[in-house]
C-alpha cells in the first residue's frame, strides 16, 4: 500500500562534510553510534541521505557492497553482497515512505554494481518490531535463528526492488 509523502524527499549520496550531520541524525534516532564516531570515513560503507524541500536531511542509510555473511544466507548466494549497516529517519518524517526511499536507492545501486543479495542487522537498542515490520514489508526477512540475539534479515535484491518501488 502506497502512503503519500507530506513533503517531497530527495535521496542523494551524502557529502563528505555532511558526516557528522548523520551521524547525529543517526544518533537522535536511537541508533548506537560508537563505532561509527570510533572509525574514520571508510571508503567501504556509503551513506545514502534523504533530503526534504528545504534542504534539511530527515533520513540516512549507511551500507556497502562488499560484504561477507555468517552462514545464515541462502544456499547459492555469493560473496560479496550488500550489507545495511544503519537505517534512520528523523521521527517526524517517519511512515512517509521516507525509509522505503533510502532502502529503494541502496537497492539501486547494489543491482547496478551485479549482486543480488541483501542483508542487514536491525538496531537492537530501539523498537526491534517495528524495525523487523519495516524491512519485512521491503522485501527482507529474518534470516537468523530463533536462538540467535540478534536478528539479522536479508532477501534478494529483486524483491528488494519490487516492493520498495
């Protein structure tokens, strides 16, 4: 079901002085940003942002594509694929498809560099249902086991694609 956005979003590669601008966003939704704060700009990870009319970054999603998995994925997936490394939406913004934007643009970009394969590890320190429902309806599903803490998802690209467009 499609919602309509209040205000139209931009999604754009962030710029390299915009680092600290989501790392704070990222912060002041409740994700753990130690390590990110820790580690210098990592050529590996790129950082996506969603940008409203007047400019101002509401959403960022921060990923690469050149990642390894534990032995959770689907039999016949190669390495590397993309790995959602962190996922956040001012809450103001939030249920107006701003995430399913970011999601859709990183989606995009992994296609077009030839993998086929998603995963990522929702933030355990905030609502880990509502995140779970979010990625499942774009496409990803938790790929751990029930004993694993974490619950790490993951699904095809293509889905991926789909169900975010």
């Amino acid at each position: 079901m499609e919602m309509p956005l209040s205000k139209p979003v931009t999604v754009r590669l962030a710029q390299g002085d915009e680092r600290e601008h989501y790392i704070s966003l990222f912060e002041e939704c409740g994700l753990d940003v130690y390590y990110m704060r820790m580690e210098s700009n990592d050529n590996k990870y790129v950082v996506y942002v969603a940008e409203d009319a007047s400019g101002t970054i509401v959403g960022a999603l921060e990923g690469t594509f050149d990642a390894g998995y534990p032995d959770d994925v689907p039999p016949g997936v190669e390495m590397p694929q993309a790995w959602l490394s962190n996922l956040g939406v001012l809450p103001d913004n939030r249920r107006q498809n701003v995430g399913r934007m970011l999601v859709h643009r990183f989606a995009q970009d992994a296609t077009a560099r030839g993998l086929t394969y998603v995963a990522g590890l929702p933030d355990q320190h905030t609502d880990d249902q509502g995140r779970l429902g979010f990625f499942e309806r774009c496409g990803l599903t938790v790929i751990t086991s029930d004993s694993d803490p974490g619950k790490a998802v993951g699904g095809y690209l293509q889905d991926v694609l789909r169900l975010t467009s």
